[in-house]
C-alpha cells in the first residue's frame, strides 16, 4: 500500500484573507486620500516665469495681467473662454458668510463675467463656491482645461492682497483683489476682454 504524500503547500485560512484585503483597501484609500489633498494644496500653483503688463482702462486707473502663457494676454484670455471647443466655464469665489455690503461686490462682479460669456458663448457658466472638490478638479484636469476653464475670484476673504489678472496656464485664470470693490474693477475689465471690445 502506497503512502499518500502530504501537501506542504501554503495553508492560508480564510480569515486571514480577509484581514490582507481589508488592509490592502484601508492603504490604497490612505494613499488616494494623500493624493486628493496634494491636488487640491497645489491647484493654484504657478509655473514657469511670469510677464506683466499694465493695461491702462482710464486716465487714473490701470489692470495688471500676469501670464505664465506665452502670448498677448489678451488674446489668451479671450481664445481661452470663446473656442468652439469650450464647453462649460467655472466661476469659483467665496462669499462672505452672512448678508454682509461686501457680497454685493462679488455678485456683480459674477454678473459682469456672466454676461460677457454670455454673449459670446451663451449661457455655459457655472458660478459656484470653492470646495476643495473643485481643487482636486483642477489637478486632474476635469475643470481649469481647453474644454472647461474656471475663473477663480482670489478675493481678500480668501487671502487676495494686490490687484491683478493671472493667467495661470491656458484653462486658469485668477482675479485677485485687495478689496471687494476692486473685485468689480477687474470683473468688468475681464468682461471687456470676453467680449472683445478692450
């Protein structure tokens, strides 16, 4: 009679798969938690070496556009929210919490940015307050693109401390102001662009 040889094989228990597959999913949420926050730390971040120019709107006034894209700013800025291949544009601002004077600023300052798309593109504007959603967005380039570019109000609530335009890359475009009135002043200035009339 033959002796039966014995398996000496691995003799993993069902438990203990278990455990490896509940670590293993616990690790990769961990990791793709760690990579959603780095996007959205670093959505605003500007490469490359920027050009400014002063744009003079009125005998006392002027708009300063800073550009980390090569080319006439103007003309960047407006391909960039006119083209066929434009399908929707996001709008991001924080609003003040409550009914304060300020958030009036920043609604016609969202208005006048509205119409101007409006009246190249129709309406296709999508105004919303910034989440860190929209940030991880923009880092793996669902929102801020060809396709959707965004619009981002820096106003001083959200730590915005000099007036300009920033032409971040050829889907980001930032609208920083010291003040909520200045918000307007720069809205209205984009607007012009959008419409082709500056």
């Amino acid at each position: 009679m033959a002796k039966k040889k014995s398996k000496k094989g691995l003799n993993v228990s069902k438990k203990t798969i278990s455990i490896i597959f509940l670590l293993t999913i616990i690790g990769v949420s961990m990791a793709s938690l760690y990579y959603v926050n780095y996007l959205g730390n670093h959505a605003f971040d500007a490469k490359g070496t920027p050009s400014t120019t002063l744009y003079s709107i009125d005998e006392d006034q002027s708009v300063k556009v800073v550009s980390y894209v090569e080319g006439d700013p103007l003309i960047v800025m407006r391909r960039m929210f006119t083209e066929d291949e434009v399908k929707s544009i996001y709008l991001l601002f924080t609003a003040l919490p409550g009914s304060s004077p300020e958030n009036s600023y920043l609604v016609r300052g969202v208005a006048s940015i509205s119409e101007g798309v409006g009246r190249t593109k129709g309406a296709i504007i999508l105004a919303r307050e910034l989440t860190p959603w929209h940030k991880y967005m923009m880092g793996i380039k669902m929102i801020g693109s060809n396709t959707k570019p965004l619009i981002y109000m820096k106003t001083p609530n959200l730590g915005g401390t000099e007036n300009k335009i920033v032409v971040l890359n050829e889907g980001v475009v930032i609208i920083e102001s010291s003040t909520f009135e200045d918000t307007m002043l720069l809205s209205d200035f984009l607007r012009t662009i959008i419409v082709g009339v500056f």
